[in-house]
C-alpha cells in the first residue's frame, strides 16, 4: 500500500514540477530583460541597438556604437 502511495507522490510531484516549468515558460519578456548596459560607458540600450561579443565560455560584453567609434578613432590616431 505505501510503494502505491509513493509512486503516485513522485508521479504528482512530477506533473507539479512541468506544470510549473510550463507556467514559467511561457510568461513574456519584460523590458528590462531586452535591455542592457554597453560595457564601456555603462549607459542602458535596448539590446537590438548594441553588438554583443563573448570572451571565452561564459562572460558576454555588449558594446553600444558611440563607444564602437571612439575606439576606431583612437585606433586610426594611433596606427595611422
């Protein structure tokens, strides 16, 4: 009697858990997650207006293109 008892806890739990991913899934995206700090001068864009490179595995920098021409034009001083 207890082993039915359990299996249908875990098969219960089980379908709690989906449901649950379910219900997160599937929630919109807020603004403030479409948004993100340029990583040189830290002023918030939305994330379509930013280009975004990753170093190494896990840390992702987003560069906003003011800060993409400051550099290319310290770039063209220095070089040329």
């Amino acid at each position: 009697m207890l082993t039915y008892l359990a299996v249908i806890f875990v098969i219960a739990l089980v379908a709690f858990v989906l449901y649950g991913f379910g219900i997160i899934m599937r929630r919109p995206i807020s603004p403030a997650q479409q948004a993100d700090k340029c990583s040189l001068c830290q002023v918030t864009f939305e994330k379509t207006r930013l280009v975004e490179r990753r170093v190494g595995d896990s840390k992702i920098l987003y560069f906003c293109a003011a800060c993409i021409q400051k550099l290319q034009q310290d770039l063209n001083r220095t070089v040329g």
